[in-house]
C-alpha cells in the first residue's frame, strides 16, 4: 500500500496531518499531536467537512459516525489554506490503494497550500514565499533521502513557484481543480506522465540541496546570483519495506468473537514489532508478546501468518466495541530495544473494522 505524507504549508513550517479517525460526535474537529486539544479553526474544518456547508461529506461520505476527528503534528492559524491539505488528507484516507503516512516512511511526501471551495475550484493564497521557507529544515533531509516532493497550489501560485526554480527533488504541481489534486496522489480517473503534460511544472535540472538553495536570500536566489555550490545527492539504496495483510485483504472486516489473521512479508530480513489500537485509542503491544518465546528476524519474500492459523505463535480474538481499529507493524534490519514507538523504521498499518 502506498504511503503519501500530507503537509499542510503555514509561514510557521509545514504541519503533517497524522490520521483521520470517524467519531459519533456533534461536530467535526481538529486535534493536536493526538491529544485533548483542540485548534481554534475546527469550527472552520466542521464547515469543511459539513453536508450542505462542506464538500468532505458529499465527496467522500457518507459516514454513519458524522464527524471527523483529525490530528495534526501543529498548529495552524487563521485561514483557509489548509483547505487543500485537508481534502487531500480525506481522499487518502478514503482510498483503498494508499494511506497518510509520517515522513520517516512515506512513499511520497505532498506539501499544499490552498482553498477549495463548493465547486471544487482551488484558490491561490498569501504568503507562498514565507510557507516555503518555513519547509526548508524539514524537506532538506528528505531530498537528500531521495523521497519524491510535490509542492501544490493554485495556478497563479505554482506559476510564482516554479518561476523561481525550486531545488532538484521537488516537482511542482499547478492544481486548478481538486480533479488535479486526485491525479497527483494517484487517486484521479486518468494516469499524468510528468514528463508530457503542462500539469507539471518540472523543477530545474541541477540537483541541488534545499539547505544550499535556502543560504541565497531565502528560497529564492535574486537576478544576478549563482550557487557557489552543486551538491549531487548519492543514489539512496533501496528502502527495507513492510507489507501487512489478512486473508480478507488490507481493510478486513470482522464480527465480534473471530480471529484476527495478520501475514506480513518484508523486503529484506528484518525484526519485526506490531502494535494493535484500540477503538478507544488504546495501543496494545501484539508482536512480541508473552506467547512469543523465540523472538527471531523475519525472513525476506516470505509470507508469516502472525495470528489465527495452526502454527501461528498466537491468536487475537476480537470483541465490542464495533469501530474502526489499526495495527500497525515496524521493521528493521536490528533488533528493537524497549517498548516506545519506534522511529526511522520501515511501517504499515492495516484497518480493521469491527462488527456485532
């Protein structure tokens, strides 16, 4: 499954949208950092989201749930130009090919900055010149990585970006409607060659690192200026990934008093670690655990059965609450120590529905 990082742009840096999760709640609201608190503009993303007012609802519901709880790594001010983060973030998490990712692991990291308004039109915004700035520290480190960037935007701000010659690594997408936005995330109803199309507004042909290009007067070099410094980023070898799935696919459903039946295949021997969330959003260790006595790496282009076979290691049966529930399995190519989350490892998550 493919993995897209959404980044909503603000002149404060680039906030990540961390997940999306349906709630029986009066309204639609905006968290931080998976915690109580709740931004100011949730009154605005409510609207958003709203049928009648908003366009999530109509485009990507309906939901029995009514509302949305989204969670985002900062916070964003006043405005409206999360708008375009936030329907990209929607349509990933509707999507049955693709899920929101965090940046360590993410397949393709998606930075936007706009409005949409009820015909799905995209506007252009202010500040696109601060908004980039604010990005370079965290974007630098991924370019180096080799991880595909895409900065979208209204026409008028893409035309004012791509003018200006972003750094090697980065693509410019000129977004008109939200049709366009589908086709950059791969969701849309025909397939965009970058190399063919005026859709893209294809970065300069040095391949230069963003910290470099951020040292002249900002982002943007000024006329008469030249970089005392081409930096050929070293061809990244390719990443260990993970795969995880059951026999009835990646987004299973099960009623209340059946076995979980989670396979994993990795890409390269690994060590593996799978964490179970709750509907209640507790996160339960499930791989390793007291059934475990043998912990070993995994082998590569193998298919393990962790749970509800005969020579599984152990079972999970499940049970009420109804909901939606995630697990999510971490690999690398050393042995995990302790029991925090784990960070620069290989991941995938697979939802879970949970019936009576």
């Amino acid at each position: 499954m493919k993995r897209i990082a959404i980044l909503i742009a603000t002149t404060g840096g680039p906030v990540l949208v961390d997940r999306i999760t349906p709630e029986p709640a009066p309204q639609s609201m905006m968290c931080l950092r998976r915690q109580s608190e709740v931004l100011p503009i949730s009154l605005d993303y409510d609207d958003f989201v709203r049928a009648g007012s908003g366009v999530i609802m109509r485009e990507f519901g309906p939901y029995e749930e009514g509302a949305f709880r989204l969670d985002v790594s900062g916070p964003i001010g006043t405005g409206l130009s999360w708008q375009l983060g936030v329907f990209a973030a929607h349509a990933v998490f509707k999507s049955k090919s693709c899920e929101l990712s965090d940046l360590e692991t993410a397949d393709l990291i998606v930075w936007l900055s706009g409005t949409v308004d009820n015909d799905l039109n995209i506007g252009d915004v202010d500040h696109m010149a601060q908004k980039v700035e604010a990005s370079a520290g965290m974007l630098a480190d991924y370019i180096a990585k080799g991880t595909p960037i895409v900065f979208g935007a209204g026409v008028e701000n893409a035309a004012f970006l791509s003018a200006h010659k972003p750094p090697g690594g980065i693509d410019v997408a000129s977004l008109k409607t939200t049709r366009d936005l589908m086709d950059v995330l791969g969701l849309g109803t025909k397939d965009k060659d970058r190399g063919n199309t005026t859709f893209w507004m294809m970065a300069g042909a040095a391949t230069l690192a963003l910290g470099v290009v951020f040292a002249w007067s900002g982002l943007f070099p000024q006329e008469g200026e030249k970089p005392e410094l081409e930096i050929k980023i070293p061809e990244a070898k390719p990443k260990l990934t993970i795969d995880i799935f059951s026999d009835r696919g990646q987004h299973p459903t099960y009623a209340f008093g059946e076995d979980l039946n989670l396979q994993v295949r990795v890409n390269r021997k690994a060590w593996l670690l799978c964490d179970y969330e709750q509907v209640d959003g507790k996160v339960i260790r499930i791989y390793p655990n007291d059934q475990v006595r043998d912990v070993q790496a995994f082998d590569a282009h193998t298919d393990h059965i962790l749970s509800a076979s005969e020579n599984a290691p152990f079972r999970i049966r499940l049970g009420p609450p109804a909901g939606q529930e995630t697990v999510t399995c971490y690999a690398r190519e050393e042995p995990f120590r302790g029991s925090a989350r784990p960070v620069n490892a290989a991941m995938d998550r697979m939802r879970v529905t949970l019936k009576p």
